[in-house]
C-alpha cells in the first residue's frame, strides 16, 4: 500500500470501531455530563454529546475519548454570551455590552437573582414602591433632582417624556441636535413615532435662544436640549445653553446622553446630570451604561410634578426594568468606582508599565510582541473627540483574529499593520489571562518570534 492510500485508510476509523460508539444515553450517563445536565441542562449537554459523535464517525475523535471530549466542550453557563476581554481601546464599546459592572453591582446582581422585596415592604407585608432603594439612591446622589425614575434604555427615557409630555403637541429642538443615535435610529424618527411634531429651529451650525423663543406658542409640549455626545461640530458655530433655555417659559427636558451623575475630572467638557438640573433643566435623561458604569438603562432626574406624571403614563408600565437592574444600577450607584471610572482615570505611566511586562513576558515565549504608546476613546457617545493617552502590547496583524476565538476570548485592533491589545479598559488583575490568551492564540507549528498572521 502507497503511503496516500495508507492516509486514505486512516481517515475514518474501521467499521468495528465504530460499531463501539457509546450511545447516547449511556455517554449522558457519565457522572461527569449526568453532573453537568442539572447544571446546564440536558438538552445542552445532549447537544454537545451529539456533536462529539458526530465527529467520532468522522474519524476525528478516538472512540474512547467520546466522553473526555464532550466534557471539555461544555460552556461554563447554560448562555451563549461569552465573557471578552476588551483590549480595543473603546471604554464603552457598545458591541461589548458598554459599561462592565463592578463586583459590588455583580454581587447585588446574583443576591437579587431570586425571590426579592422589589415591590414590597417587609415590614408591613404591603406593596411599596418598585424599586424605591435604587431611587433613593439615585436622589442622593443627585440632589438637584426632585424625583427620579428608570426605563430600559436612555432612548425610552426620550420615548417616555414625548409621549407624557407632548403627545399631539409640539417639541422644539435645535437643528443642530438632530443626530443618530446609532445602527440607523435617528431621533427625530424616535420622538415623531411617539405622535409628537418637531419644531426645528436654528441652523446646523448656529442656534440662539431666540430662535426657541420665536418657536413657542400653544401647541409647546417641551424644549428638548440634546447634547451631541458622538460628535463634534467646531469653526462658526452657537448654540443655546440649558441656563439660557430655562426663562423661556417651558419645560426643558435636557438628554446628557453619556450618564455623568456629577462632573468628571478626566473629562471636563462632558456634562452632567447635577450641572444641567442646577442650570434650570426640569428634565434630564441619561443612559446607566455608559459613563455612570451601570447596567442599561435609562434615568429620569428633575421636577417632581413631571416625574410623577411620567411614572404614572401607562407606557412607564411598557418600559420599566427589572430586579436585576435596579439592583446593579443602586449598587453601582452607591458602591465602589465602576470599572470604567477606573479605566478613565487610569494614569498613563502606570499603563505602559503594565505593558512592557506583558510584551517582556510574551517575547519570553518567543512571540513577537512589544510595548507601544497609543490612544484610547470614551466611546458608547461619550466625550466625542477626546483622545486619552494610552499604552498596548503590539503583536503581528493575524493574531486579532486569533485572539477573538481564544479562551478567554480578547477583542484588540488592528493599526497600522499591528494587533494592538490597548490596557486602558483591561483590569490589572486581567493581564495574566491576557497574557494566557495570547500563548494560546500562538501557533506552535510557526517559527519562534512571529505567530498567527506574519
């Protein structure tokens, strides 16, 4: 026999090997998967089961590591959602779920997983108010606000005070504030689908408080004040300020977009809740993913008569969140610094030293890796054209795709013919598995020094 025929024979394994498949039921049987069937479900676990037979006839398994395969196949949750590791240099990168929870909301996460007291008074065995603990907690740290209230996302917030507030009527906004607010939603499309009329006024580029002024009449359900969180418009420009809104007459009902509670040291330019209320906004709206470093959600801070008015609207039922959020959103509230406040604050120096022992430690293991200055972005609409300093282990271009399929998996970019792995958004305890990934994304069948794609 030539050695193509041997190969063609080696291929699938004989008949009488397989024949000894295990079946099915008796591989669910194995303590290991029966174990992993009450955690997971059976279904899962049959699936994976399934599947490594399936490859086992194929001749790409061993007939007797049926079990030991499936068992290493397993999730480690019964989702698909896999955890990543952002490396991209996106603080709040919206495709990686924005904001990353700190272990305080994590916690309050899991505590509030089962039967709670979200709606009830223990003391009294009475309904209370949903969610009042998280409320409360939002109100301290917001003094400015009378009354707050939480939606699912910062555009239902938007949805909720139209539909409230200017059903039928008329809400006027400037030109200038029209924007997208991402994957082709445009916010004139998302406050008109509510039955309210928009009113622009100004230009792209310029719009004064008289132009609201000239604009207000019977029909004036609100002004909307929109903050233009994911871009910049610079050269001959005006816009008018919440302070100089607030005369008008009207309720101003302010989007700050990005979530800062109170001012931000490292982002000075960004606004806040407790500034825009302060400044005589009687409505502000916020998102709890990004920049407060919550779970998703949308806040609702100001007047009391109108946040009453919205938290009694029948769609408020339509949109409200769950045990789960209120829970991560209080914690994060009154807990430790969110993991991105930390990134935000991160100090530059520190982060090149991490990564010259990250890439010294990679070029131990032949792979050619090197620390590099960069620069990171808020990101999730935040801080629009605002560049912080940064540093990254570079690795050759083939290893972005590599690494997304490593365990964990690690999401870096790609820059000038490099694989940049930016730690401004990784934890500091996050760099060994960093690390691991990246000897693990290594081929071992290439050369010393240069790995996946060189």
């Amino acid at each position: 026999m030539d050695r193509d025929h041997a190969c063609a024979a080696d291929a699938d394994p004989p008949a009488d090997e397989r024949r000894r498949l295990p079946r099915t039921d008796t591989l669910l049987a194995d303590p290991r998967l029966d174990a992993a069937a009450h955690r997971l479900g059976r279904e899962l676990v049959k699936s994976v089961v399934t599947d490594v037979q399936a490859r086992a006839r194929e001749g790409l398994v061993p007939v007797d590591e049926i079990a030991d395969r499936a068992v290493a196949a397993l999730p480690a949750t019964a989702s698909a959602l896999r955890p990543v590791i952002n490396a991209t240099g996106v603080l709040l990168h919206t495709n990686l779920g924005r904001a990353a929870l700190s272990d305080a909301a994590r916690d309050a996460v899991l505590a509030a997983s089962g039967t709670t007291d979200v709606e009830l008074d223990l003391a009294t065995g009475a309904r209370s108010r949903r969610g009042r603990s998280a409320l409360d907690a939002l109100l301290r740290a917001v003094p400015a606000a009378e009354a707050a209230h939480v939606v699912n996302n910062g555009a239902a917030a938007l949805v909720l005070a139209a539909t409230a507030l200017a059903q039928g009527r008329e809400i006027i906004v400037g030109r200038g504030e029209m924007v997208e607010i991402g994957d082709g939603f445009r916010l004139p499309d998302l406050l008109v689908s509510t039955g309210a009329r928009l009113r622009e006024v100004g230009t792209t580029n310029r719009t004064t408080p008289d132009d609201y002024a000239a604009a207000l009449g019977p029909d004036t359900g609100f002004i909307l004040k929109i903050h233009p969180s994911n871009f910049r418009v610079t050269g001959f420009t005006r816009e008018a300020t919440v302070a100089e809104l607030a005369p008008l007459g009207v309720p101003v009902v302010a989007d700050i977009g990005s979530g800062l509670l109170t001012p931000e040291p490292a982002l000075p330019a960004e606004p806040d809740a407790t500034g825009w209320l302060r400044a005589g906004a009687s409505l502000v709206t916020a998102s709890g993913d990004k920049l407060l470093g919550g779970p998703q959600c949308g806040l609702l801070l100001g007047d009391a008569a109108l946040v009453r008015r919205l938290a009694r609207h029948p769609l408020a039922r339509a949109l409200r969140v769950d045990k789960l959020t209120l829970a991560a959103l209080e914690a994060t509230v009154r807990g430790p610094l969110p993991p991105v406040t930390a990134a935000l604050r991160a100090d530059a120096a520190g982060l090149r030293r991490r990564a010259e022992r990250l890439a010294e430690k990679l070029r131990a293991d032949g792979i050619d890796s090197r620390a590099v200055d960069t620069g990171a972005v808020v990101g999730g609409g935040g801080a629009p054209g605002v560049t912080l300093p940064s540093a990254a282990v570079s690795l050759p271009a083939g290893y972005a795709a590599a690494l997304r399929g490593a365990d964990p998996a690690v999401m870096a970019r790609v820059e000038d013919g490099r694989c940049l792995l930016d730690l401004r958004a990784v934890p500091v305890d996050d760099d060994p598995r960093l690390a691991q990934a990246v000897s693990r994304a290594a081929s071992p069948r290439e050369p010393a020094g240069t790995g996946p794609g060189s």
